[in-house]
C-alpha cells in the first residue's frame, strides 16, 4: 500500500501580466507522504506559496492559471475537478491555515459563527452538535475560556488566539491534509513555539499530513520530516530533514543553511547570500541561482540542470553533482 498521499507531477503555474508571463511554479514535482510534515523553504518569490494556493484551487483570477502537470490526491487529480468537487474537498479533506489571520478571518463574524461554517458546510452535524464542537475545537487548541470566546470577534482576540482560531477552523473536519503557509510570521518567540506545539500535538494525535511553508530554518528543523527546497519557481534539493541540514548538497541550500546566526562560533559575522532573486521577466538562460553562485561554472550560465536523483534518495538540481560527484 502507498504511503504517499498527494503527488505534485510536473506543476506550472503561470500569471499573465501586462509585463509578460510569470512563471512562478515551473515544473515542480515532489511528493507528501501521510501522517508525515513537509517543509517548504526558500526566499520570498519563490513559488512556496503559489505551490500551496494550486493545491488548494485558489490561484488569483483573472491572470493565473495551472497551465500543466498534475496533483495526484487520494487517486484523484485535483486539476480534473469541478469547482463543485473540489469545494467538497477544500476546507474537508485538505485544510489550510494561511498566513496573516487577521485578514483571513472575516472582521463582522464570531469565529465561533466561522468556525461553525465549515461543520455546516462539511458535515450532516445538527446545531446541538456543532455548537459543542465549536468548543471542543476552540479548547483543543489551546484558548482558554472556549464558552467565552466562540462569542467574540476576530479584533478582540490577539494575534497568536486568531493563528489557534485559524488552525481550529482547518482542523474542523479532521482533513488528511493541512497547508499551513507561515503559519507564525508576526507572532511573537513565546508564541510561535505555543503554536508550532499545537501543530506537533495535532500530527501525532490525528497522523494529520502538513506542508508547511517558512523561512524559519529553525522551525524546519524541529517540525519536519522531510524538506522540498525551492527557488525561482523551481525545486532545487529535496531530501530528509537530516540529509539537508548535515549534508546540503546544492549551493543555495548551503547558502540558507549559512545565513542561520551562530551562538555558539566565534564568527560574530552573519553570512547571507550575495544579491537578490532574480526578476520573473527577466530569468538567467542556464541556472537561475547562477548570477549569485560562487561556484557557477560555463555550463550553468547557459543550461539548466535536471532534478537529479542521488543514491540516498535525495534529489538535486546542479551541475556540480555531474563535476564532483554530489559533493558542494
């Protein structure tokens, strides 16, 4: 039996602007595997959240659009769907919890009213039922006082109560899947960690699969499984959690990996990555790090690398695996 529960196959996802096209998932390809936590790194601009918003069927319109591959969900392609068949399984069977709360929840409605929503919309529940449930979902995690505040408004609770309000909303209908898309940005250190323990709790509780999306390398670290490294529309290096923190292979991973602050070395100097992303209208021929690769080669300026599989498994994008081996 397989135990991969959604496969991405060759996904584009392309905006059309009055400057040109965007091609801001370009060829993507990698899979979640159930009960397990995907991370999803790399610098803004990247694709990590149009990724997501293609999975769940929300790509901006007019402009965007899946212009090929496919989602494999359950021996479903969720690019086939309906709009209708796919509201049954939007916010049911694949839940997201998006990144600012305070513009994802709706300002004139309890989140006990939007909570309820999604048990009204999913569920065959009677009120009786959904009223309880609301609580039992506002308790789980981890707001204090869940009678009270079901009654009350998105503006009323702080930051990190709305992100737990977010999370009880995506977790309403016990989805096979949860998005959750920056799920701590602007929430401050004691906090985040609250919420990223709920997270935990609710995997290992529920074998509930998360694709999480982020900067924070630390967060990466102690949540996931495995790791998908992105960049300019594109999948770099994939691998286990372990295989990319303790053995990087591509440039641009080594590259984040080194921009972490030392508290222990004796460098007191940050190290970053030289430059920027480059602009969606005007890409490199070859290899789009390759303008800010130290270790670029001629090769790389005109070609770009294939998704290469190593023999651990990994998977990574540079010429340099073909010149040394595997090794940056």
């Amino acid at each position: 039996m397989s135990n991969i529960l959604v496969e991405m196959k060759n996904l584009k996802t392309f905006f059309n602007t009055s400057e040109g096209t965007v091609k801001a998932v370009n060829d993507v390809s990698f899979n979640i595997e159930k009960g397990k936590v995907l991370g999803v790194v790399g610098e803004s601009g990247c694709g990590k959240s149009v990724t997501s918003l293609s999975i769940m069927g929300l790509v901006p319109k007019p402009g965007g659009s899946v212009v090929g591959g496919e989602i494999i969900f359950k021996d479903k392609d969720l690019l086939k769907l309906s709009s209708d068949e796919m509201r049954t399984v939007r916010g049911n069977e694949i839940a997201m919890i998006f990144q600012e709360p305070m513009t994802s929840l709706n300002p004139v409605f309890t989140v006990g009213m939007q909570i309820a929503e999604m048990l009204k919309l999913h569920t065959d529940m009677s009120s009786d039922e959904i009223d309880k449930r609301v609580i039992e979902l506002i308790d789980l995690v981890g707001i204090p006082r869940p009678d009270k505040v079901v009654k009350e408004y998105p503006h009323q609770l702080s930051g990190g109560m709305r992100q737990r309000v977010m999370i009880a909303m995506a977790l309403s209908c016990n989805p096979s899947l949860l998005i959750a898309d920056e799920p701590t940005t602007a929430l401050d250190v004691t906090v985040q960690a609250q919420v990223l323990e709920i997270m935990k709790d609710l995997n290992k509780k529920f074998e509930t699969a998360i694709m999480l999306i982020t900067h924070d390398l630390g967060v990466v670290a102690e949540m996931a499984d495995n790791v998908v490294v992105m960049y300019a529309g594109k999948v770099v290096e994939e691998g286990t959690v372990m295989e990319i923190f303790h053995n990087p292979k591509h440039p641009y991973t080594v590259g984040l990996l080194k921009s972490r602050p030392d508290l222990i070395g004796d460098d007191d100097k940050l190290s970053c990555i030289r430059g920027m992303v480059p602009s969606p209208y005007d890409m490199p021929e070859g290899c789009a790090f390759e303008p800010r690769c130290d270790k670029c080669m001629d090769i790389c300026k005109t070609r770009m690398p294939e998704l290469k599989v190593l023999e651990n498994g990994s998977k990574v994008r540079c010429w340099l695996l073909d010149e040394k081996g595997g090794n940056v």
